[in-house]
C-alpha cells in the first residue's frame, strides 16, 4: 500500500464522481459549491482515457505536481541561473508538505502548477502566456487572486518607481484576465456567500500564522537565515512576496470576515519559499543544505509508504461480502460522513438526517440528490421479514442510535466502523 492506491477520502471520492459527470453538469454543480470547476473539467477528461481507479487519479494530481516543479526550475534559471533552477525545484519536490499534496486528488497540484506557470511567465514579460496561466490559475481556485494581488503590488510598483512600459503591458493582461473570468463572477458572488454563511475554518490566532510558516519551511527555514539577502534585491523581493504575501492577506482576511486559512488552500506558496532557500548561497549553505535534503527525504518515504487515509476499500468489500439483499445501508452524520467515499466504492448509503435536523453547508452539498438523505430507517420493510441495517461512521460506536434498533456486530476498518443495527 502506498499513496498511489490508498483508498480516496471524501472531499477525492466527491471530486471523481463529479468528475464523471457531463461539462455542463460539472459546471453548473460547481458554480453552487464552493471551488472553479477547471479540476473536475480536466479529471474529466483524464477519466476518458485512463479510468476513474485510485491511481488514475493520483497519478493525474502528481503530473501536475511534477509542472509545478518545473516551473520553479525556470522561474530559479531565469532570476538566477540554471544550478539554482535545479536546487529549488528539487527543494519543492521534496518539501514534506508540497510532497504530500502530490497525492491528493484535488485541485491543489493544479493551483500549483497553474501559479507557478504564471509566475514564471510574468517574470519574464511572456504576456499572452501569462495571460492564460493566470486564468488557469483563477478557474483552479480562488486563491489564486492572491497571487493576482502579488502582482498587482508589483505592477504598482513599476508605474510608480519603475519601467512604465511593462506596467501598461502588465495592466493589459490584467484587462484581459478580467474579460476571460468574468464568466464566473455571478458563481463566485454566489460562492462568497455560501462560505460567509458559515465555513468549517476556525479564526487563525498568531500562533496558527507561525505554525503555517514553519509547516511549509521545515528545515529549509536554515537556508533563508544563512542565505544572502543583499544581493539581487528585486528578484528576491518579489519572491518573498509571493511567499508571505498571500499567507499574511488570508490571515487578515480571516479575522475580520469568515476564516479562510488553510494550509492546502496556500500551499503554492511553497515554491516561492523554496527560490528562496536555493537561490544567493553562502559558503556554509552546503553542509545545511544536505541536513535539509535529509530530512525532506527521510520524510517522504516515510509518507509514500505509510498511507494514513481511512481504508474504505476494505471496508466496501466486507459490505459486498456479507451484505444480504434486503439490509439497508446508512452513513452517519456525525462530525465527518462517508457519503461520497460510499457512492465511489459502490456502496451508496443515504445519510441518516433525523426528523427536525437540518443538515449543513460542506463541500459537496451541491452534487447530493434527495436520495441522498433519508430520516426513516429502514425506507421499506418487505412484510413479515427482519432487516438489517448497516451504519457506516467514523465516530464513536456509541453515539449512534437509531430508534427502535439495537447495536449488532460491528467491524473496525481502522477509525472506520461498520455497525449492524438489528431490528
């Protein structure tokens, strides 16, 4: 087992089986959830071609792992020289948390991949292709405006203090930016709204600011205290905002609207971070440099072959095994649920919503259906026979409780349970 094969988990199962939905679909279900729809657009078609299996998809996000770390490699050759390209695309493949995110089948290696993209492109004034990368970029996710808004502080600081000409060339693509997303702007009001409402993001403290930082450097934050700072100021300027300046806008953002701070949402930070740690050595930036490979490696492996996602697979083939065509499949809507991991697996259960609860805003309301939910337990009973009903839940045993049924046996996938209720 490792993470190419690790079973999905919600928010994964979620995005593959609305990645197998039409275009059209995909877009309008998306415009009433919280993200841009270009992943389930791409995975869409990646399904097409090489199926909808676990590793499909894993392999999908860790393609565009890997562009996201080729753009850094440029991005470092360009600002810098080619010795450095190399060093900080080899820093952001093995940064523990970028690492770990090259697994995950989502948006976020497509938000990296996308940012990087653009970034490098604007460094080098290559418009027209900047122009797309950043609207990519934006149909990725929406906190790719904050590294909009790093360049945006960059275009003023060229009309102000700096070369006129590329800031007018830099507002044009920002104009044409603006026409080709202007589509989604209705969807992104809506979607402001809809996290406004109530989000399950908790109001970052100044400690959080500092754990965040400390999260995506690891070791490499060595490298930023011996690296020289005096040199090449600009360049290094303009990197560092791309690191801190999207992190520190959703901190403050954070605390005076709904919280939106969250790791994964900022990790395309990392690469800026990384052009920084490889880029201006000193002489003692070597030996620090092997302690860091070191540990990122030592990380990684420990990671790639430790999966720690819940095993719903093994879990759905025991439920395949031993299920008997009258028992009744539930999921339980405690802190987490597995509606999503349930349809993937091919053991669609409805959630068990009792009568006069309302059930929240997360991630995938969108997609669900009314056969999504039940508040009867079982919805039929063929006459004169006892059903079964199976709950599945990753919480405590005992907080599940259904009236008029008693707890049978229950079966420990991991944290995941599966408990037969009977009659």
């Amino acid at each position: 087992m490792n993470q190419f094969n690790v079973s999905l988990w919600g928010d994964e199962a979620f995005s593959a089986i609305l990645s197998t939905k039409s275009i059209p679909e995909i877009i309008l279900i998306s415009s009433r959830d919280t993200h841009p729809p270009l992943f389930n657009i791409l995975e869409h078609f990646w399904f097409i071609f090489f199926g909808n299996s676990e590793i499909s998809i894993r392999s999908l996000v860790f393609l565009l792992f890997l562009i996201s770390v080729f753009f850094v490699y440029k991005i470092g050759e360009s600002l810098w020289d080619k010795k450095t390209g190399v060093m900080a695309a080899v820093l952001t493949a093995l940064n523990p948390f970028f690492f770990a995110y090259a697994f995950e089948g989502r948006m976020y290696s497509l938000l990296a991949a996308t940012t990087a993209a653009s970034m490098y492109f604007f460094v080098n004034k290559k418009w027209v292709f900047y122009v797309i990368a950043t609207t990519l970029a934006l149909y990725s996710h929406h906190f790719a405006f904050f590294a909009v808004f790093v360049q945006g502080l960059w275009f003023l600081k060229e009309f102000f203090w700096g070369n006129r000409k590329a800031a007018v060339s830099i507002f044009k693509s920002f104009v044409a930016i603006g026409i080709l997303y202007s589509p989604w702007l209705v969807p992104l009001y809506n979607q402001t709204k809809m996290v406004g409402s109530g989000f399950w993001l908790g109001k970052p403290t100044l400690k959080d600011f500092s754990l965040l930082l400390l999260k995506y450097l690891n070791f490499s934050l060595v490298l930023l205290l011996v690296r020289n700072w005096s040199k090449k100021l600009g360049k290094s300027v303009f990197i560092l905002m791309w690191f801190i300046v999207p992190i520190l806008t959703a901190w403050i953002l954070s605390q005076k609207f709904q919280s939106i701070f969250s790791d994964r949402y900022l990790l395309y930070t990392i690469p800026a971070a990384m052009l920084l740690a490889a880029s201006q050595r000193t002489i003692i930036t070597k030996i620090f440099l092997f302690i860091v490979f070191a540990v990122f490696i030592s990380a990684d492996v420990f990671y790639f072959t430790h999966p720690f996602k819940r095993p719903f697979r093994e879990l759905a083939a025991y439920v395949k095994e031993v299920k008997h065509g009258d028992d009744y499949l539930i999921n339980w809507n405690g802190t987490v649920h597995h509606l999503w991991e349930s349809k993937y697996y091919g053991i669609g259960s409805p959630l068990y919503i009792p009568k006069g609860a309302d059930l929240p805003f997360f991630v995938g309301t969108a997609l669900m259906t009314k056969d999504d939910t039940t508040s009867l337990v079982p919805a039929k009973i063929d006459s004169g026979k006892t059903v079964r009903v199976g709950v599945i839940t990753s919480g405590p045993v005992d907080e599940v409780v259904v009236s008029g049924y008693t707890k049978g046996e229950v079966r420990q996938f991991g944290d995941l349970k599966f408990i037969w209720l009977n009659k």
